[in-house]
C-alpha cells in the first residue's frame, strides 16, 4: 500500500488520509470582488508540478500541509501548518450601518 | 424473591449506557453499578480467559485542547505526558492522553470509572467531548500485539509500542485510538473508537481473539 508520513503520527497507510485541497492565500472577504472570493472558493490550479495541499490524518483529526508532485504523484514532504500559519485566522464582519 | 430482583442492577435503570449494553444482556452479562451506570462486572461463571475484551464506555472521561491546556492540567495536579501520542498515569488513578500538541484526554481511574474534574473545570481551554462519542474498550491478557497485527497496519508490539505509547490508526478499517496503559502488570490496550462503530469493533476484535483464547469479560477480570 501506498505510504504517507504524517508530521504527528508517523508513516501510515495512505487509506488514513483525507485530501483537503491547495493551499492559497485568502483575498480578504470584505474587500475582495466576488469574482476573486468564487476563484478562491471553486478553483484550483491543477497545474502537473509540485503542489502544496491540505491533508488530514482522520484518525487524529489532524491536519497538515504536504509537497506533492501531480505528475508522478510523489509526496515530497509533510510538515505541521504551523510552518506557513503563524496566527490564528479571525473573520470580523464588515461594519453595517444600523437603521433607525 | 422481590428483594432480589430489586438488587438486579440493569443499564435500563440508568440514563448513561454503553452503547454496547443491548450486546452484553443477551450474551448473559452481569452489571454492578459504577460511575452512575451499569459497568459489566462478569459473563457469568466463565473461566478466567487468555485475553479478555472488556468495555469501559460508562466510565467517565473528557478532554480539553488549546494553548493553555498543559498549564491547566499541572495546576489541577493531573500528568502531563511530554511528547504528543504519549499516555501517563496520575496520581488519582487517571490516565492522561495526549493526542496532540495541546489536545488531551482524561480516562477515568479503572476502579471507580470517575474522574476528579470535568471539561468544565478547565475555564481557559477549549472543552473536547469524548463521553458518548467514544465507545472505550480494554484489551487484557497475553498476545495482544499479534490479536492487534490481525486488525491493524501499525505495529503495536513491545518493541516499538512500549507501555506508555498511543497510535491513532484506523483498526478494521475504523478510526480508533490505542494507549498501551502505563504503570500497569501485563499489557493492557485502551481502544477508543466511534462509539456509532463500537457494535462493529467489539465483534471485530472478539473474531480476532477467538483463535488466542480471548473472550468477552467484565470488570471483575482485573481487580
């Protein structure tokens, strides 16, 4: 069976784990167009090289950001979101104006 | 005649069940009353097997996670294990997880099945709720690694899963979590699993443990 190293638990079969997407940088909710909000909701680049993705290891529910290539499908590394996220992601709701 | 009937103690008596309870009725369990539940105490008059399958889903347990759940579980006098996919005994009785960087598991002391403290108590972390998500059964006995090697992918054998270790892993193709108790006499595994599966599992691993002679037992087996 296929392998994947998780950064938290170690070499395990690949059927433990969940693809959860590229990784992309957020546009700012409140300030983007709709166009872009919908580019980085719906699409993905699905470009043959090496891509940075989301995966989770569900047993522990832990997620973690891995280098595959999508041509031949070799994972390159694995490594704790903590890496590329150094703080906590807040949403603030844009300010509305109150009616009387 | 009545006065016996009355002393009977029954799941159906309290709110908190194992999700397994309709298993152990019909294949004839006796209860004992045990963290304000119906604890299976034996299977009758069975002999003492090689291995025993023992469910402990009424014993109580919570979790806590968040940046300060390692200050918080020293101040309330509880181990902290040091490296995340590690277990550690308290001095109460309790049996820590830690299944994350700051995410931790409390097991209920073996013998009362209750716990000092709840989620509740630790106001600056973030409550995880295990209770009745998790079906929680105790693998005892001899041979556990190779019963465990019919189910599971990662090697759990004393080599390299000493006392001590946790696996997250799939087992039968569920999600479970696998302590290797600490600080016990023998090997004792603590499987943790949905508790929506637990029917699944319990079958599973007593199909598993047929061939080693492990059966079904209740608390009695290990005090």
């Amino acid at each position: 069976m296929k392998m994947m190293n998780c950064p938290l638990n170690g070499l395990r079969n690949i059927s433990e784990f969940v693809h959860g997407g590229e990784v992309k940088e957020m546009p700012d909710p409140n300030s983007c167009s709709d166009k872009e909000w919908a580019d980085y909701v719906f699409f993905s680049d699905n470009a043959i090289s090496v891509v940075t993705e989301w995966w989770l290891h569900a047993p522990s529910g832990y997620w973690f950001i891995a280098e595959r290539h999508t041509g031949s499908d070799e994972i390159l590394k694995t490594y704790d979101p903590s890496v590329l996220f150094s703080e906590r992601v807040e949403f603030s709701a844009p300010a509305t104006e109150v009616k009387a | 005649m009545e006065e016996i009937t009355k002393n009977i103690v029954k799941p159906e008596t309290y709110l908190a069940r194992s999700p397994l309870y309709r298993v152990h009725e019909a294949a004839g369990a006796h209860f004992e009353a045990c963290a304000s539940a119906a604890q299976v105490a034996s299977y009758g008059d069975q002999s003492e097997p090689l291995a025993a399958l023992i469910d402990l889903s009424v014993q109580h347990r919570f979790g806590i996670r968040g940046a300060n759940a390692i200050a918080a579980l020293s101040a309330a006098g509880l181990s902290v294990p040091e490296k995340p996919n590690q277990c550690l005994n308290s001095a109460n009785g309790e049996t820590v997880l830690r299944l994350g960087k700051t995410e931790f598991w409390v097991l209920g002391a073996m013998e009362s099945g209750t716990c000092s403290a709840d989620s509740s108590a630790f106001a600056d972390c973030y409550p995880v709720y295990c209770q009745d998500s998790h079906a929680c059964l105790l693998l005892s006995g001899e041979q556990l690694p190779d019963i465990m090697a019919k189910l599971c992918g990662v090697d759990l054998s004393e080599s390299v899963f000493p006392k001590g270790s946790i696996a997250q892993t799939s087992v039968a193709r569920i999600n479970a979590i696998i302590s290797h108790l600490p600080d016990k006499e023998g090997t004792h595994f603590v499987i943790l699993c949905d508790s929506a599966a637990a029917e699944y599992l319990w079958a599973c691993l007593l199909d598993a443990m047929d061939e080693f002679g492990g059966k079904a037992a209740g608390l009695n087996y290990l005090f």
